[in-house]
C-alpha cells in the first residue's frame, strides 16, 4: 500500500474510534448516508485504476464501492470525500 494509502487508513481508523466514542479528541466530520463515489471519482477527472493508485485502494474494492456492493459504505463514503478534499 503506498504512503498516502497508509495515511489515509490510520486517519479512518481514527475517525470511527472517535465515531465509537473510543477517543474523545478531534473533530466531528458530518458524512451523508449517500455518496456517489463514481461521480467524486468522474468530477476529479480519473479513471477507476488512477483513482485507485493515486490513494492506496485496491481497485476492486472502489469497484465495490461504486455499485454499493461493500458493506461499509460510511467509511467509503468517508474515504471518497476526503479524497475529493486532498485535490482541492
């Protein structure tokens, strides 16, 4: 996994502690039930395998993401806008 892929699993991992009410310290992030990670993905001007690399997710998991086969659609959610974020 690459260094920013890495960052960005320890900065999820933080913020579901803090959702759990497991820390205290930070920030509350409001994330919406539904985030179109195909149009994040498509407004950055990327193609599945670029958007993959470029943050450290496996493709098939953004695949899973996209037709909201994945189970954990908050924290993709969550990933998927602050990865949108990081370009702006």
């Amino acid at each position: 996994m690459s260094k920013a892929g890495s960052k960005l699993i320890k900065s999820a991992n933080q913020a579901l502690a803090y959702a759990r009410g497991e820390i205290s310290e930070g920030f509350i992030a409001h994330v919406p039930e539904d985030v179109d990670v195909k149009s994040i993905r498509l407004g950055l001007g990327l193609t599945q395998p670029e958007f993959s690399l470029r943050f450290g997710f496996d493709v098939r998991v953004l695949q899973d993401w996209e037709h909201g086969s994945n189970g954990e659609t908050r924290i993709c959610a969550f990933m998927a806008l602050f990865c949108s974020c990081c370009l702006y």
